[in-house]
C-alpha cells in the first residue's frame, strides 16, 4: 500500500506521555524512527505505520484501554504458523506489530483460487488449540449483550424484534466451536499475491465457527456465487457438513450485532454513519427474507 510518510512532528502532537511510552518500549530503544504515517484502523487504537533504521512496523495504541494480552499471545502463536502479523514488542497500551506489505482486499480480488485460499487459511484459524486460556464467546448472551431497542424508532424496534424472532432457532443449533476472529471486514485483512493473513485479533475468542463464516460472507460482499464458492471450500477442507441454515442465521445474527454497534457510536463520523446505514439495510434485507 503505497501511503506518503507524515513528518514524525505531525505525528507527536498528541500527549507526550502516549509518545514517551511508545519511545520506551525495549523496541525504539535499538531502533531510529525515521518516519511514520497513520493507516486505517479500528475505532478503538491509533495506528500508525512506522519507518526505522531497522525495518518498518506497525504501532497500534488502545484508546482509553488496556492492551489484552492473550489477544497479543494468540496472534503471536498464529504468526508462527504465518496466519498473521507478528507482535515484536507491547506493554499496557502499545503493540509493535510486524508490518505485512500488501493491500486491503475488494469484493474483485474474491475468486475461485483465492477463496479456497482463504478458506483453508481460516480452518487453520478454527483449528487452533491455544496454550494459554482464552475467552469463551456464547452466542445468545452475546446478542442479547449487543442488542438495544432504546433510542430506536418504532419501525427500527419492530425490525429488531422480527430479527430476533427469525433468530430463534439459531440457539437450539450444536455448537461448532472453534477460534474465532469474530470481525473479518477487509480492514483485518491483508492480501499480496496468493498468501492472505489475519490481523487485529481484539475480537478473539473461542465460539461457534458459523459466526466468522458469517462475518467473512457479510464484509465481503460476496455474491451468491462467491459465496458458495468459499463455503464449499471451507467445509471441503475440513470435513464438516455444511448446515445452510445455520449460515443463513449467522448473518443475520453478525448484521444486528453490527448495526447495533455502530449506531450506538458517533453518527457525525462519516464511516460509522455510512457503515450504519449500510448495515441497516442488510438487516432489513435479511429479516424479510427469513419472514417469507
């Protein structure tokens, strides 16, 4: 990704005690920072592409928490196993990630060669049996944690309710339960070539493996076409039954969870309005489907 370099100047003017712990970490104290840029990141950390003597790499800082270190250890384990970018340094708030050169995905980039890639890429994900304890993600709490009804109009609350109505048989379904991203949008994703990695594993945790199937097929846009196409790989490689229902439920499920997030969030921020309205009208689109 071709991005022009900010001066480190332009850069520092946020609270010198970010930028001192950022200069404090074992990393910076070998290497020369000669540029860095901001990149595209989550709501929730600051990213910046930084330059060294030494090399580049990716600094990602938590805004207003703590960095979870088991998130740091599983993507350290899952770099190992070259499913990720790997974490070369962190402390409280600040990770230095290794920087992945490549692209952000687009709904073109999917085809037949590379979402069988993905695919198996993403069963090795699901696969994984972390060393240390990881976080259980329990579907139904989950939603119902996410799910809002205040604030709503009364044609947003009685789409809420139809979701949830149509999600019903979803609880009642086994678990096939794996390691989870939980939030393949194409910002998470890096390509180049055909190797394509994961990153920014905030989200990890041990669930239900329909929901990351969900949650690819959703952010991706991907065609009907595509989709099958990734599905069948996906289960071809691992083995497992595909359960075309349980799919079906899983989107809507990652839709409302979504929409109810961003519009929680700052509306006057163009992407979140933008991504809120987007998801507003998959939601319907998906609801009325399971109504017919």
């Amino acid at each position: 990704m071709a991005r022009d370099f900010k001066p480190i100047a332009d850069i520092t003017e946020q609270p010198m005690s970010k930028w001192q712990r950022l200069q404090a970490l074992p990393f910076f104290k070998n290497a020369k920072v000669v540029a860095m840029t901001p990149l595209p990141g989550g709501l929730n950390h600051v990213v910046h592409k930084v330059t060294t003597d030494q090399g580049t790499v990716v600094t990602r800082q938590s805004l207003g928490q703590a960095n979870p270190f088991s998130e740091l250890r599983i993507q350290k384990a899952l770099a190992a196993l070259d499913l990720s970018a790997n974490v070369l340094d962190s402390n409280e708030d600040t990770a230095v990630i290794e920087y992945l050169e490549g692209d952000h995905p687009t709904p073109s980039f999917w085809h037949a060669t590379t979402l069988e890639i993905f695919a198996k890429q993403l069963r090795r994900v699901h696969e994984y049996q972390p060393k240390d304890e990881v976080s259980t993600l329990t579907l139904a709490s989950y939603i119902k944690q996410c799910v809002i009804t205040d604030g709503l109009t009364a044609v947003e609350q009685r789409l809420v309710a139809q979701a949830l109505t149509a999600l019903t048989p979803l609880y009642d379904m086994p678990l096939d339960k794996g390691l989870c991203h939980h939030d393949l949008n194409p910002l998470n994703i890096i390509v180049r070539g055909d190797h394509i990695w994961l990153i920014d594993w905030e989200s990890v945790a041990l669930s239900d493996v329909y929901f990351d199937l969900a949650s690819f097929v959703v952010e991706q846009r991907l065609s009907t076409q595509q989709q099958q196409l990734f599905i069948t790989s996906y289960f071809n490689y691992s083995g497992i039954q595909i359960k075309p229902l349980k799919l079906s439920l899983m989107q809507l499920a990652y839709t409302l969870v979504c929409w109810c997030w961003y519009i929680q969030q700052d509306n006057k921020h163009p992407v979140i309005a933008q991504r809120s309205k987007w998801f507003y009208q998959k939601l319907t689109k998906l609801t009325q489907q399971r109504l017919v």
